[in-house]
C-alpha cells in the first residue's frame, strides 16, 4: 500500500544498476545536512536562553526520546510503501523544524517539538538503513553500499558543523532552523524520483490486521534471538555512556565560552574520524563475522572515551576522533548483521522494537550525565561515560564467548537447543 501517486517504476528485486541507489543517497545526504544545522542550532540557542548545561543537554535529548514510541512507528512502516512514508517522514520533519524556529524562546514548547520531530526521524532512519538502502543493491554488494552511504552522510557531519556554527553567528538559531526546514523538504523531493520497493513475504501486516498482533511480531522475533537480546543489551548500555556524546562535548565547548565557529570546527574534526569509521566498516576484516567485527570497534570506541576524560582540550579532541572513527565502524557492522537476520517484511517492527531500547536509552544517558554533572565533583563528571561503555563491551563480549563454546561442544552436550530463527552470531557474513 502506498499513499503517494504510484511513480512509473517499482521494483522487486535489486536492480543491477546503482543509479536509483544514488538518487537515494542524494536525498539522504540534504537530510543530513538538516540534522547538522539542527544539532548546532537547538542547543547553542536554548543555552543561550537558559544558561544551563544539564538543561540545554536534557531539551536536546527529547529527539532521540521518540525511540521509546517506535515499535508503534514499526507497525505503520510494515504497513505501507516503505518509500512513501520515507517521503512523508522528511516533510514532516521540515513542518516540526519550521515551528521549533517559532518557538526558540519557549523552551518547554521547543522541547516538545523536537520530541515531535523525533518522530519523524524514527521512520525515515529505519526505512532508509533496513529495507531501502538493501533493496536497491544487489546482496553482494550491501556491505560497501551501506558504507558508501553512512560515509557520505559523515561527510556531510564535517561541513555542517562549521556552515552551521557560522549561520548561528549571523544570522541566529531561527535562521538556522528555516534552512533546515528547507533542506528536509528538499530530501523528500529527491525521493519521489527513487522507485517503490516491493516486498513479497507472508509475514508482512495484512490490511485490517489488530495492531497488537502487528505489534507483537516484532517483540516474538526479538525475544526468541539470542543474539539480537545481547546486541540489543550491549547497545543499550553503550548508549548510556556515548549516547549524548555530541551534544555534551558540544555544551562543554560553549560552557568553556568557545565561540559557536570554533565548536563547528571541532564537531568538524569529530565527523572526520566517524566519515573514515563508516567508510572502513565494510572494508576492514573482511572475513570476521560482523558480531566480531561489532566486539573490535566497541574496543576502540571504550578506549577513545577514556582518553577524553584527561581535561586537556587537544587530547580530548583526539579521543574524540577516535570514538566517532569507532562507533561510525561499529554502527555499521551491526547494522549489516541485523540486515542480514531480520526478515525484510517485518524489519520495520523488529529493529523498531531494538531501536526503542538502544536509541530510547539517549535520553537516559542525558539524564544521568546531567546528575552527575549536577551533584558530583567535577573529577567524576566523565565516570558515567567510560563505565557505561565499559558494561556495553562486557556484555557483548560474554555473548560471543558463550556463543563460541556452544558451538564447540558436541551435538546434544549443550541441553535443548535455542531457539534462534537468525543466523548463528558468529557465522560468517
């Protein structure tokens, strides 16, 4: 089903061309110069306006908290023409940022918007990672897609930052936040000139189906996966610990009385290390199982962040670098596993369902960096970040080891088998 005039193309397998992949990546790439105006602009402002740390990291936050509404988001994008409501995703975020510019003054009115706007985010991300950008390449070809894509996207991290932080200087929030309206309006234009995407599988929601069945296949695939209940886990407290990375480190620069062209540029050097991190991410260990490959960047990542706790601002910006080049090469890598586990007709309620507890566990890590900020001495206000991502790593560590040693042991050793529906986590990709 889809609610936008059916274009001249639709497709059902993955074309052999790249021209339609391309036409897509387009359209990402001006929503993603949005969420850098975006990022820059909301939090410079309501700290303008508020003149707090913890406020101005906890107002920002409520974009991400849409995450906890999403597994409902999955069950509309299972429902209709993932690329139709892709399209209607960006104008709907272009309608949100146009009033957030209305209302910069208002920030219990501004915070509500932007959880609105998050919204909008939830489904364009998850149509876009899970069913669009995999369907329009061929199987082989997914890995270097996704990372071509991410790493375009990261590219446009490096200049947002700095053409942000200088309309902020001239021109003011509101100014920024109209031209953000304006480039995801223009992402959802591009869009209507990439095909429908046709999904033939008995799993897909059928028309007047109860949403709570609808809803519950999500929660069922999730629950009977072993491996996706540890991704899910280890993320989760990953993100309590660098879910908010950006936005903290943007607040303490602005705190410190950086000027905003200055904190564009170091955002800048950041979304320079993420850019490589995706880019690599399908290059690197080519024959590692993408679990493992998930294991080596967390690695890196944990190490990055420790760096930045040294309160030296050149070695806070190199563990900076590190951490992005990490977490871009990470994000990837998981991705492709669930790419490759998760059924397409349902992808949208199952990673919706994972997004809810990795993503919704951003405003958490707001809230408990804005208490220790708040009430700890100031050698502490760094702890939460290293020890969540410390917990995150232990996590998915203990499962692959386990996984490993119920491998190696002989058939019927291990008791009953689980039930996994997913590929084996430390199966090749």
């Amino acid at each position: 089903m889809g609610f936008l005039p059916r274009p001249k193309r639709v497709i059902t397998e993955p074309p052999q061309g790249r021209r339609d992949f391309w036409v897509f990546v387009s359209s990402g790439l001006f929503a993603r110069g949005g969420d850098q105006l975006f990022t820059i602009a909301v939090p410079l402002s309501v700290l303008a306006a508020t003149e707090s740390v913890a406020g101005t990291v906890l107002a920002f936050s409520a974009r991400v908290a849409a995450y906890l509404l999403s597994p409902f988001i999955g069950v509309l994008i299972d429902s209709f023409d993932r690329r139709d409501v892709y399209i209607l995703a960006q104008f709907y975020q272009a309608l949100c940022l146009g009033l957030i510019a209305l209302f910069l003054d208002d920030v219990l009115v501004l915070a509500v918007l932007v959880l609105l706007s998050g919204l909008g985010a939830v489904v364009a991300n998850i149509s876009s990672y899970f069913v669009l950008v995999p369907r329009l390449v061929t199987a082989e070809r997914r890995s270097k897609a996704l990372s071509d894509y991410s790493a375009l996207r990261e590219i446009v991290r490096i200049i947002g930052p700095l053409s942000a932080g200088g309309v902020v200087v001239l021109a003011g929030g509101a100014t920024a936040l109209v031209l953000t309206c304006a480039l995801f309006a223009l992402s959802a234009l591009v869009a209507l000139f990439v095909p429908r995407v046709v999904i033939e599988d008995e799993e897909a929601p059928e028309p007047g189906e109860k949403p709570r069945r609808a809803l519950a296949v999500g929660f069922a695939w999730l629950w009977r996966n072993g491996g996706a209940v540890a991704l899910v886990a280890a993320m989760t407290l990953a993100n309590i610990g660098v879910g908010t990375l950006d936005v903290i480190f943007i607040t303490l620069l602005g705190d410190s009385g950086m000027p905003a062209t200055g904190i564009g540029l170091v955002v800048s050097i950041g979304a320079v290390g993420a850019a490589g991190g995706t880019w690599a991410a399908g290059r690197l260990f080519p024959q590692t199982s993408f679990p493992r490959r998930v294991l080596y960047w967390q690695l890196v990542a944990l190490a990055g962040v420790t760096v930045m706790a040294v309160p030296v601002l050149p070695v806070r910006v190199a563990g900076y670098v590190v951490t992005t080049f990490a977490l871009g090469a990470s994000n990837i890598n998981s991705i492709r596993y669930r790419q490759e586990s998760i059924p397409m007709a349902i992808s949208g309620r199952v990673n919706s369902v994972m997004r809810m507890f990795i993503t919704g566990a951003i405003p958490v890590s707001a809230m408990v960096w804005a208490a220790v900020h708040q009430w700890a001495p100031a050698e502490l206000h760094w702890t939460p970040v290293v020890l969540f991502s410390a917990l995150g790593v232990a996590v998915w560590w203990w499962h692959l080891a386990r996984s490993a040693r119920s491998a190696d042991q002989p058939d019927g050793a291990a008791g009953e088998a689980p039930k996994v529906a997913a590929p084996d986590p430390l199966s090749r990709p």
